[in-house]
C-alpha cells in the first residue's frame, strides 16, 4: 500500500482523529478564508479518519456534497460512516480518474503531500479535478520547527528519527514551507493566500503526541537503522519520564502551512 511511511494501526487511527481536533482551529480558518459555501461539492484528498470531511459537510450542509480519497479502504470506510460523507479508494499518486475532471468546488488536502513522492504531479491532478471557479486548498507541515526550551534529550530524539526516516524515505519535512513554489512549478500559479499555524505547548501536553508519532514511525526507522528495537521500546517511558521532569518545559509543534488557490471559471 504505497510508501507511507506512518502506521496503520487502530491506534494510529486514532492518533490522527487527536491530531486533527488539535489543527481543527487552522484548518477551519483556511477553509473560511478559501470561501467554502453551503453547496459545495468537496474532495478530501487523503482523507485518513474523516475528522476534515464531518468539517467539510457542517459547512456545505444537505445541498452540498463530501467525499473522501485514501489509499486505506478501512480508514476510507470509518470516514465516510463518520462524517457521512461518500469514500473513494484510490492512491492519489497514479489514478489520475479516480474523481471526474473539475468535478468538485473543494479539492482539500491536509498533510497528503508530504507523503508522496512527486508532491508536484499531485498538486497537478488535483488542480484537474478542481471545477472551474472552485478553490484547491492544502495544508502540510515544516517539521524542523519542532524544539524545546530548554533543550530536552526526547524532543531531540524525536527530531533526529523523524527528519532522517522521512529523508531516507526520500520524502521532505520542508513541504509546507515550499507550498508556494510547488504550485507554481504544478501550473497553478502564485496561491491567493497561505496561513501559517503554529502550537507552543508545554512538555506535559506534548509528551503524549511525541510517543505516539515515534512509534508510529518506529517500523521505518528501525528499517532504515536510524534506531533499533531497545531504542524503540524505551522511548515511551523516556518521554513520560522528561515530561514528567520538565511538565512546564515549552514545546514547538511543527508549523502546519496552509495554501489556497480559486481557478478561474
Ligand atoms: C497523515 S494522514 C492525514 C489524514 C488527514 N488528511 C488528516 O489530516 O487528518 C495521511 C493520509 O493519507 C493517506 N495516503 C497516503 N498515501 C496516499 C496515496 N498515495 N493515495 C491516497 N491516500 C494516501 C493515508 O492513508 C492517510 O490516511
């Protein structure tokens, strides 16, 4: 199933449902400010748990339409029973028809790019299957925000694994930053707008997404030999024990960037 380079496991799952309530703040913000009207027909291209699309059909009400596309058929299948909205199994790197040409007003995407090879032939098919007059919209991170202060051996840790497993992956932990570039270098054009968001936490709010994000990473990192297992299964308790030490410590989360463009009619 592709080279994702994150888990699939139910806890994974339900991993990403945390993390989208964390960025749903940012996210609702951009689709505000893309214009996102009742009515609308809307793609969420790697949908993952759904949390976007029951956000998505909130906004475009009983007239509008949502619908889901991952390459994970039963995360596609919990997202549509979630949000309601329809699902399409399809891997966003090579089903150019998956969706018909310009058939949504919405083509939305949140941290998809990132985990493909060729983030610009993405960008390419989704722009195709934006409607004339309809708005693309992405959003990914720059993860090599993520930091502590004072300086913290796990959150150090965190970012050695993280940046070297998506570097030997071949994928880049720049993405977000390079949104702009990327559409112009897709054909799209300068974006009408970006936002940037961003969380300061604290080690004791953060600790638990720290955990969680390295194990599920861990199969892939082990792989490439930037850990091995001892590392792995001590890592959990390393950080509960720093969080632990240093509760009130500050945590940079990665920046999530956000891109929109409306393609003329
Ligand atoms: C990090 S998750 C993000 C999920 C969701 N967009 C969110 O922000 O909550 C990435 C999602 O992209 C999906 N994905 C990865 N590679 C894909 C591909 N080539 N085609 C379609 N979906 C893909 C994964 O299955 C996963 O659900």
């Amino acid at each position: 199933m592709t080279t994702y380079v994150m888990g699939r496991t139910p806890e994974e799952y339900e991993r990403l449902r945390r993390q989208a309530a964390i960025w749903e703040p940012a996210t609702a913000r951009v689709l505000s400010r893309a214009g996102l009207e009742p009515g609308a027909r809307c793609l969420d291209v790697g949908c993952g748990p759904g949390e976007t699309m029951r956000l998505m059909a909130e906004r475009v009400g009983p007239t509008g339409r949502v619908v889901g596309l991952d390459v994970d058929v039963p995360l596609g299948a919990l997202a549509a029973e979630r949000s309601g909205g329809e699902f399409v199994a399809a891997d966003v790197t090579a089903d150019d028809d998956a969706v018909p040409a310009g058939g949504f007003d919405l083509v939305y995407g949140r941290l998809i790019l990132l985990h493909t090879p060729d983030p610009v032939a993405v960008l390419r098919r989704m722009w195709r299957w934006t409607a004339p007059g309809g708005v693309l919209v992405v959003q990914d991170y720059d993860m090599r925000t993520v930091d502590s202060y004072p300086p913290i051996d796990v959150v150090d840790e965190w970012r050695r694994v993280f940046l070297g497993t998506y570097a030997a992956a071949g994928r880049d932990v720049r993405l977000g930053s390079r949104l702009p570039t990327l559409f112009a270098e897709a054909g799209i054009g300068a974006p009408d707008g970006t936002d940037v968001a961003g969380i300061l936490g604290t080690m004791a709010d953060s600790a638990g997404m720290l955990a969680a994000t390295y194990r599920s990473i861990a199969p892939l990192a082990v792989a490439h030999g930037l850990i091995d297992e001892a590392q792995r299964d001590a890592y959990p308790a390393e950080v509960a024990a720093a969080a632990g030490q240093h509760p009130s410590a500050c945590a940079m989360w990665p920046l999530l960037i956000g891109a929109f463009k409306r393609k003329q009619r």
